[in-house]
C-alpha cells in the first residue's frame, strides 16, 4: 500500500512543477498516465489479495491492556501485576477481535476449516461457548478501588511470605532438596516392635530338626494360615509385635513339632525364625494448622516426622513446639520440633499404625530476635520460657554483640512498650507472644588503646593497661630515634565531650627527670617529630654535558665538587673544561637595594681526571641548593653530512667540511654531473624538525583559519614533528655561477637529487583521459591537453597549473578573456583542477540571461528617457 502511494505521487509532483514547461500533447499524454495509475492503485487498495489475512491492529505498547478496556486515571499499567495485565490483554484482545473479524480461540474451536458451526458435547453451540468463556473474562478488576485492593493483596501476601520465611524451621519443610531425608529407610532389619497388619507378609521359616517355609501375606482378617497337613490352622498375628508374633507362632506350633520347645522328649532341635517380607501401606491422617493437610498412604515403616514432612510441616499460624500424634482417639504423643531441630533429638517419634492422625495444634507465643545474634529469626516459645532460652534458640550472641543489655519491645494492651534487660535478668525475664527482642553491637572504639608515630623505633598500637605513663610507652616503642625531635612533642587527646586537644611537651626534659612524667588516656596519640621533617629537603643540581645529568641530587654534608662530578659519570668529550661554573643562592639579599646580588657565581677550571686546576679550591665544598653548570665547547662540533642522489661521478654522503659549504662545493666533492644529467630538474630536499610547541603553534594557527573561514574549506592534515620539503633550486645557474644568490648554503641532512634526463609530460585532474605522454620541444600547454582528450565539463581551465621536475610551480594567467597558460618542460606535470560549484542548469540560464536582458532594457529605457528629457 505504501509503494502504491509513491507510484502516483511521483507523476503529480512531476505535473505540479513541470508541467508548465512541457508541450501540450505530452501535457495531455501524462495526464492520460496518471488517471489511469490512480484508477489502478484504488482497485489495488480495495479487493484484497486471495488468501490474504486482514492486518491486525497495531498498538504503540504491546504491554498496554487491549482496546476497549478502560483504566482509570493515573493507573499505569506497566505497574499492575502480571496476572492483571494478563487479563486485560486478553479483554481487549477479545474486543478486538469482535470489532475486526478475527476469530478468538473459542471461535476457533467451535469452527471448522469452513466456517461452519460445531455443536458441543453438551448439545450447545460455539456461540454459547464463546458468550460464557467473554463473561469470565469480564471478571478482571478494572475499577480503582479493584485495582487498589488487589495491589494491596499481593502486598500482603508478600509482606507474609517474607515473615514466614523468617521463621525458625521453615527451611526444614520447604527445601526440595530434602525430600529424600524424610523417607522411612526398609532396608533395615526387622524391627522387634513392629505391629504386624493386614497385607504384610512374614516370612516364616523353620529349621533344624525339622524344617519348612511358611511365608505368606496376613489376611485382611489378621491371620496367617499353616500348611494344612500340619493341622494347626490359622493363627492371629494382626495387632501384635513382630516379636509377640513370633511366640504366638511357636506357641501354636509347638503342637505339631515338638521340637520347638524343650519337653519330657527332649531338648528344642527345631528352631523358628519370623521377619517382614513386602510391607504394608498405612493411611494416616494430618489435620489442624498444616501447610497441607489430608489423608496419606504411606509404608508401615514411617514415622510421625515422616507424616510431617509429606503435610509440608506447619502453615502460618501451626505449632512447631506441639504436634500431637492421635490414636484411638487418645493422645499418645506429643512431638516438640525444636528438640529435632536444635538438640537432634528425635524424641516421641514413633511408629505410625494405620489410622493415626497427627494434628497442628496453633502456636501460642512467637518472639522476634534480630541483630547481633546467631539466628535472625522468628522463634515459637512455650508459655513461661525466659529470655535465656530464646538466646539458646538464636544460637547465643555473635562476637560483636553488646550483652550488658537487651531492647524487648512489647506489645500491650493499649500501646507498644520498650523494656531494657540487663544480663542479670535473662534467666527471669518470662517471654510473651509478639514481642521483639533488638541485640545491639559493641561500641566501634577501644577501652585501652593509645598510639606512638614518628621518630621511635616501634611505632603504632600499644595497650594503656600496660602503658600508664609518656615514658613507660616511649620505653615500649624502643626508644627514640637519633633524629628525633624531643623539644616539642605533641599528644593529641579526645576529650570525654569527644573535644580534640593538643598538648606541646618538652620530652627531653621528661627524659632527664626535670619535668614530671605525663600520664595518658584512652585514645590519646603521641607524635614525635623528626628534625628531618621540620627542615626542607636540601638537593644539588647538575647539568650540562655530563655523562649522567642529575637536576635533584639529594645534599649530603661535607659534599665536594669532585663528588658530585663523579656522581654524574664525569664530562662529556664536547664539555668546556676551562668553564664549569657552580650557582649559589644568596641569603641575605638587600630588599631594599635595586642592585643587590642575588647569587655567587664560582667558576672552576677541571682537568681531566675531574681536579681543580686551582690549589686553593681543590676541595671546593658544597652547599645545599648549589647548582652545578658544566657548559658546552664553543669549538666543539659533531661531523654533519649531506648527500647527493642521482646523476652525479660519485654519489653518496659528504661531509660537510665548512660552514659556508654551498651547493656547487656539493656536487664538486661528488665528482661532478653525468652526460645523462637533467639539470633543470634537480631538487634540493631538506628535513624539517619541529619542536613540541612549534607542532602545537602551527596546528593551533591551522584550526583558527578553518574556523574563521566561512566560504573556504580549509583540508587539514596530522602534522609530525619530523618531515621532509622539497626546495625548488636552478642548478643551471648555480654551475654556470658559484658563489651567487643562487647557490644556498648546505645544512645537515640536506640530500640534492639529480634526474636523469626526463623526456615525459604527465597530465593529471580534470582532463577526459589523465595520461603520461612524450615530451616534444615547441608543444604547448594546448598540444599537450589535446593529446588526453581535453578539457570536461567541469575543468576549470584559469586555475590550472604546471609542477616542474625541480619541485617549482608555474600557474595560468589572465590576459583580458584570454588564458595564458605556462610554458612545459620534460619532466613537468600538469594539472587541471575541478570545478566544486554546481553547474548551470539550462532553464537557470535562461533565467540569468533573461534577467541581464531585462535590466540592460531598464538601463536603455532609463538613458532614453533622460535624453529626451534633456533635448
């Protein structure tokens, strides 16, 4: 649909702007096109596609509910819950599909592939279905106050999951991964006090004198038969002990086999052994406050925890110290799970029978422990248990915990209630239900600390207790340093009213015995300075043409000029021996005096094992602050080279033996020029270095004229620090004349290349086949643009130039509306720039012309006028 729209858009923007310049038959030609396009893009937009689906509504929020469903004001239904969300999706979606056609998932199923209706098995249509599946789905909270009541449900409910999760014991039943730790075990031997029951099989066998095998299932009636041969008949074992079951079995059997039983035949040579076969299935009842309560079938070896843990252990409100196991309608135990959970004690476990029922009873006082303890839970006391036992039940106090005093909040019968607990009172301080009982931590600060730093040979922590006094924590740190500073010592003190104050002691007058001793406090700390640290750090400086330059030399006493010369690796071979010069501060400058000496300049003559040529300053001792200047030889110069490249007897690198050494010395050293070579063409090519700032400066002045330039382009490139530039020179000239203008001095670096001799003329930029060609003495700049073609369109023929072989340029100039473009030589290339304006179109020049035409009419108007106006 979007493409129709540009297939006949185009044609009307093309008539709305071009139209007017066309001829009449195309005029009516296009016309003709683009009704017909209309015509063919509408029937397009009206009949579907067969077999295409209808586009589904779009929506700018895919979370947002459906259309038709309405929100109040200020909801966002971004913050619903996601089944609320859900159910306002699927309204507006069902409303939608009623606006739009589209069949909804009941409508679907009660369709077939042709649309025909499919009854349902209940005799009633799919519009029925359809009409009672959208009443359900109406039953979402749309209104505010739903809304807001359901946003307070989940919040309780999360508010209740959170506290439930809180309480002690109830990881025990709701951790999946200990399911299998509350299975009863059956490969276990026979347990002595098991009550046999219907269904479980015994295995009965003899041995001995005589011998049988007798297993078999009990009946439903509680029997076990013998064989029939035997006579015995059978014999009731339900309800009974597998051990009272066994004397029951020998009692009878004893009978028929008398070898059972020692008797007036003869001593017992037969012998009975029973144990359990396949056991049993029990179902036991769990009923009261129970996460899951109900019937359950289970083996006849589980216990009462067993039971528990299949029920999901107690609910919110179940009991966790009083689970009763019914039986008979009596209470015959009563199961305490903190004795399993805290002592590991399975104590009053027993055995379930068929029928039992074990029963949550609600719990009666649950106390909140939080803080410095062991277990942050929620615990379940009995009535009458103290505060010392919820201690036991928290896991006692963490290390940290402050234990003088307990915070137990209580709830009474009107209001909240804060009581403090001291240590004494935890054994007598009876618990009740809902109070909340806050550990608190230790103070973060020491009792005994004090602390030493600075010039002592132990410095840091040290304890009170065993430091009273200022001398007794002196003598404790070792003793003071040498450089210790003892005139003015300071102890920083934190006052009870948490005030900082210093205190100045004179420490070596503590030390003689002149001064009492100073007797510390808690979290005071003793400084002892260091005369180091109270003085600046004294440096000396030596630069210049040593071997190891050093700029900050730490100062040492007695330190000598010769020291630090061999400190620095001694002078360098380009060094002035006869001036090295040592700068010293002056410290008693005239303020006042315009002309007051600053400095004290020594000048010292070394000799080459690094002495003093003088005598009397021999041992020339140093100051702190000096500087030591060792200067450079004004006749000391490295070798510097210049090469030439090219046509040339011997080329290669020379020496550049003079300062005033020029070109024409260059190529004398080098032998002198070949027949082949093409002095026209020689360059010179010298190496540029620039400086860190120079670089900054040149890039910075580049930045500033592009930006300043509003109708220029300024193309910038990344500046180096190294580079090379070609310097166009006449070598013609500087042979025919040495020694003229013409011939510049070499520096070093410098490198003259010579060509050989060229016989090519390239063409390059804005021609219709840039090409290298040959060069033909008496051609111009025309012959040669001829041979690539010419000029184009875009050629812009007054800024065109030539760059000859020696590196210098020579540009085409105007000469009233003729071009005069520059003479070519071999070796030259020549370049035609482009054209960046936009060129002319043929109606805007038609426009340019008919406006000049139209203001040269005005103009000859105007100057008609005016003579006739002066005739």
């Amino acid at each position: 649909m979007q493409n129709s729209r540009i297939i006949h858009v185009f044609p009307l923007n093309f008539f709305l702007f071009g139209a007017s310049r066309l001829p009449r038959q195309l005029t009516i030609f296009f016309t003709g096109l683009l009704v017909l396009l209309v015509g063919l893009t509408t029937q397009a937009q009206v009949a579907p596609s067969p077999g295409a689906a209808p586009a589904a509504p779009s929506s700018a929020n895919p979370a947002a509910p459906g259309r038709g469903t309405a929100l109040p004001s200020g909801v966002n239904p971004a913050n619903l819950p996601a089944n609320v969300q859900q159910q306002l999706n699927q309204r507006g979606q069902n409303a939608t599909n009623g606006r739009t056609g589209n069949p909804t998932p009941a409508q679907q199923s009660r369709t077939g592939n042709n649309g025909n209706t499919t009854n349902t098995p209940n005799g009633t249509n799919g519009n029925q279905q359809f009409d009672k599946q959208d009443t359900n789905s109406e039953s979402a909270p749309a209104t505010d106050e739903e809304l807001a009541e359901e946003r307070i449900k989940q919040a309780q409910r999360r508010e209740q999951e959170e506290r439930r999760q809180k309480l002690f014991g109830y990881s025990l039943f709701n951790d999946p991964a200990m399911a299998a730790t509350f299975q009863p075990n059956i490969n276990i031997a026979t347990p002595r006090n098991y009550i046999v029951g219907p269904g479980d099989e015994l295995n009965i066998r003899m041995y001995g004198y005589s011998e049988g095998d007798y297993s078999q299932k009990v009946s439903p009636e509680g029997f076990v038969y013998i064989a029939q041969q035997t006579g015995i008949g059978p014999i009731f074992v339900s309800g009974l002990s597998v051990e009272k079951a066994k004397e029951r079995l020998i009692s009878r059997m004893a009978t028929k086999f008398v070898g059972l039983r020692n008797s007036s035949y003869g001593a017992q040579n037969t012998f009975l052994e029973v144990s359990l076969g396949s056991i049993r299935s029990i179902r036991v009842t769990v009923t009261g406050d129970a996460v899951r309560p109900g019937t359950y079938t289970m083996s006849g070896l589980s216990t009462v925890m067993n039971a528990i843990y299949q029920a999901g252990g107690p609910n919110d409100i179940g009991s966790y110290r009083k689970v009763q196991l019914i039986r008979n309608n009596r209470i015959v135990a009563t199961l305490d799970l903190y004795d399993y959970l805290l002592n590991g004690i399975q104590q009053n476990d027993l055995r379930l029978q068929d029928n039992d029922n074990i029963r949550f009873t609600t719990f009666i006082e649950r106390i909140e422990i939080g803080g410095a303890v062991k277990r942050s839970n929620i615990f379940e006391m009995l009535p009458g248990e103290t505060l010392d036992r919820l201690l036991f039940y928290a896991g006692d106090f963490t290390a940290n915990a402050y234990k003088g005093r307990l915070k137990v909040t209580r709830v009474t019968d009107r209001e909240l209630k804060v009581t403090d607990v001291t240590a004494p009172e935890f054994k007598t301080f009876v618990m009740q239900d809902g109070d909340v009982v806050s550990v608190e931590r230790v103070l973060n600060r020491f009792e005994n600390k004090i602390t030493i730093e600075g010039a002592v040979f132990r410095p840091g922590e040290y304890s009170l207790d065993n430091n009273k006094t200022l001398k007794d924590l002196i003598k404790s740190a070792e003793g003071i340093r040498g450089d210790a500073f003892t005139g003015r010592v300071n102890i920083v003190r934190t006052r009870e009213d948490l005030a900082v104050e210093n205190l100045s002691i004179n420490l070596a007058n503590i030390l003689a015995g002149t001064d009492p001793d100073i007797p510390l406090q808690r979290e005071d700390q003793v400084i002892v300075p260091s005369r180091f640290e109270l003085a600046q750090q004294a440096t000396i400086s030596a630069i210049g043409e040593l071997n190891k330059p050093d700029p900050g030399m730490p100062y040492m006493a007695n330190m000598t000029l010769n020291d630090v010369l061999v400190k620095t690796g001694g002078l360098k071979e380009s060094a002035a021996y006869s001036v090295v010069e040592v700068v010293r501060r002056k410290k008693d400058v005239d303020p006042k005096s315009p002309t007051a000496q600053i400095a004290d300049i020594y000048r010292f003559n070394v000799n080459r094992d690094l002495t003093l040529s003088n005598d009397a300053n021999r041992n020339f001792v140093l100051e702190p602050f000096d500087q030591i200047i060792v200067r450079r030889s004004p006749n000391y110069l490295e070798q510097t080279y210049a090469a030439v490249v090219g046509e040339v007897i011997m080329p290669g690198p020379y020496a550049i033996r003079s300062k005033d050494m020029k070109i024409s010395d260059l190529v004398f050293q080098s032998g002198g020029l070949t027949p082949q070579a093409y002095v026209e063409g020689a360059t010179l090519v010298r190496p540029v270095r620039l400086s860190s700032d120079e670089l900054q400066r040149k890039q910075r002045a580049i930045q500033e004229v592009g930006d300043n330039a509003s109708k220029t382009v300024v193309e910038t490139e990344v500046q180096s620090p190294t580079s090379s530039e070609s310097i166009g020179i006449n070598l013609k000239k500087i042979l025919a004349k040495p020694g003229s203008s013409e011939d510049i001095l070499v520096q070093e670096g410098d490198t003259l290349r010579i060509p050989k001799l060229l016989e090519t003329v390239r063409i390059q930029g804005e021609v219709q086949l840039p090409n290298t060609v040959k060069y033909r003495a008496g051609q111009t700049f025309q012959d040669y643009i001829s041979q690539t073609g010419g000029f184009t369109s875009k050629s812009q023929r007054r800024k065109s130039f030539v760059v000859y072989a020696n590196g210098s340029v020579d540009r085409t100039r105007k000469f009233m509306f003729f071009n005069v473009y520059p003479r070519v030589e071999p070796g030259a290339e020549i370049v035609v720039p482009k054209r960046t304006a936009t060129p002319l179109t043929p109606q805007q020049i038609l426009s340019s012309t008919a406006g000049t035409i139209s203001s040269l009419l005005s103009v000859i108007g105007l100057i008609i006028a005016l003579s006739r106006v002066g005739n």
